[in-house]
C-alpha cells in the first residue's frame, strides 16, 4: 500500500492489508478529533519523501508520527516490539473491513458503529498484550 501525507513530503510505503480496527482511547481521540481507524501493518513500514516523520512520545511504550510540514497524522508506533499502526485515512482507495474495536470502554456516548465486532476494554487490550 502507498499513501502521503496532506502536501505530499511524506511517503510511506506499507504491506497490504484489507482490515481495520478502531481505537477509542482518549489519546486517539485527543489526536484525530475522533476514534483512530487503524491498520496493524507491522514492521514492513517506510517512509520517503523530501521530510523525514516527526514524532512524539504518547507512551511509556509508543510514538506517534506526523508530517512536520502540513501535520497529517501518519502512525502509532509500538515501541517494543517495533510495530507500525497507520491510520486507514491514509489510504484513500482501499475497501478496508472494520474486523475490531478497543478501549470500547472509553468510547464517548455520541457514536456507535452497527458493525458487529469484536469489542475490548482497555483493561482487556493491557491483558492481551501483557501475555
């Protein structure tokens, strides 16, 4: 999958994927304006472009990358197992299938998805990992 970022300084390069699971965490939220719609695509991630990625330290254990120039969001990285999560946004012309959604427990009361998924608590996603 290609994709860039809002003007075009970033491109990233990742593994295709046909899946999408929304994050309701207050940081997420905090910094898309809303639910994250994100794709697991791994360690199989680069970027090019005239920009290298900016980041920020959300996390005891991850990142988050933007354009420095125009500010598009363009991943969350899991920093110990090297990991790249990417917004489906960036991905124009995919038919991606919403298959999860996590820290359903944090979802605000205004939206709900009639999509059937599977649906985590924070608590449950901490559990999960920590196996």
């Amino acid at each position: 999958m290609k994709a860039s970022c809002l003007c075009g300084a970033v491109e990233v390069t990742a593994p295709d994927h046909d899946e999408v699971s929304v994050c309701h965490c207050s940081l997420c939220r905090r910094w898309g304006g809303g639910p994250m719609f994100a794709v697991h695509c791994g360690h199989g991630v680069s970027f090019a472009g005239s920009a290298k990625p900016r980041t920020f330290r959300s996390s005891e254990w991850a990142e988050r990358g933007f354009c420095p120039n125009c500010g598009t969001h363009l991943f969350y990285h899991l920093l110990p197992s090297d990991e790249y999560i990417l917004p489906a946004g960036l991905f124009q012309d995919r038919a991606f299938r919403l298959a999860s959604q996590i820290f359903i427990d944090g979802k605000p009361d205004f939206y709900d998805f009639s999509n059937d998924t599977p649906k985590l608590t924070g608590q449950q996603v901490f559990e999960q990992f920590s196996a």
